[in-house]
C-alpha cells in the first residue's frame, strides 16, 4: 500500500457512486457552491460502503498500512488555520478533516495549500476510523502508529495560543445588569 494505491481507492469508491469528478474538482478549486458542496457530503453515504468493501478484501499489512496513510492524511491537515475555515469541535474538527481526505486527493492538496477553500461544518466522520475499525475486527488490536489523528495532535499545526477553547458563555445584559 502506498499513497497512489490509498488515493486510488477512494477514487474507485467515488467511481462506484457516480464519480462527481467535476463537482469534486471545482471544490478543489473553490468554486462550487456550500449547497452543492453538502451536496458531496451526502454523496458520502454512497462512497463509504463501496470503500468499506474494497478494504475489507485487504490482508491485514495492507489494511494497516491504508490506516496509517490515512492517519497521517487527517495529523497533517490538523491545523488552525484549516480549523478556523471548517470550525467544529474537537470532534467536529476531526469529521471535517475525514471530509476533506474523503472528497480525493485534488481536495485534500487544494485544502492543505489554501484553507480558505475548506467547506464549513461539512464532515465525514466514518472515514476517520473506518481502516482502524475494520482492522480491529478482522484481526485483532491495532499497534500504535506514534502519531495521532485526534484533533491538536500536530503541534506543529497549532501556536500555543491557537488551542481550541469553548468561547465564555456570559449571560445575556438585562437592563439590571451591571456592564
């Protein structure tokens, strides 16, 4: 497995399901409207089964391997400038990462170079496990990889003060309210 191999496999699973090539490249590019771009994220329930199929025919070096060419995808477009385009929760940040390496190659690259065409709150969250879970079924524990796909694992991604923290919530002002 290598990254031609991984990449190629999320394109067969798009082929299975209609392809969508030019709405994908015009996402890479960053003219494709948010309501077709949710569009894509729906297109997903079709693409992910279809993957799910294909990996499940893989031995467990090669699914593995898949694993950790797709962990390594979702460390290194965990960033804060990405974040701060897609938004999200912890979580949420992770299943908008599982989107943008779910959506190709052309979009993951077109993300990493130029945030600003990453799509807000549009998310993927089964692709975030999905080799993991498959390998953990079929043939036991999963080794550790040394790196993380959970959200600010890339410390290189993230400044010390750029940490995701849940805004204050204040009360709103009444008209008794101190200001």
């Amino acid at each position: 497995m290598d990254e031609n191999r991984f990449w190629g496999m999320i394109e067969t699973a798009w082929g299975a399901a209609g392809g969508k090539s030019k709405s994908r490249q015009r996402l890479a590019e960053g003219r494709l409207s948010e309501d077709r771009a949710y569009a894509l994220e729906e297109a997903l329930e079709e693409v992910i089964p279809v993957l799910r199929d294909q990996l499940t025919s893989l031995p467990a070096d090669e699914l593995l391997e898949f694993d950790r060419i797709l962990e390594r995808k979702l460390y290194d477009v965990d960033r804060a400038d990405i974040h701060e385009r897609t938004d999200g929760s912890d979580d949420g940040f992770l299943y908008c990462r599982g989107f943008i390496v779910a959506m190709g190659r052309a979009y993951y690259e077109a993300v990493r170079a130029n945030p600003a065409v990453a799509v807000t709150d549009a998310e993927c969250e089964e692709m975030c496990y999905l080799s993991w879970h498959l390998h953990h079924e079929r043939f036991g524990e999963v080794p550790p990889s040394g790196i993380s796909r959970e959200t600010q694992s890339n410390s290189a991604g993230w400044s010390s003060d750029a940490f995701y923290e849940p805004a204050e919530v204040k009360p709103p002002l009444t008209e008794n309210s101190p200001e």
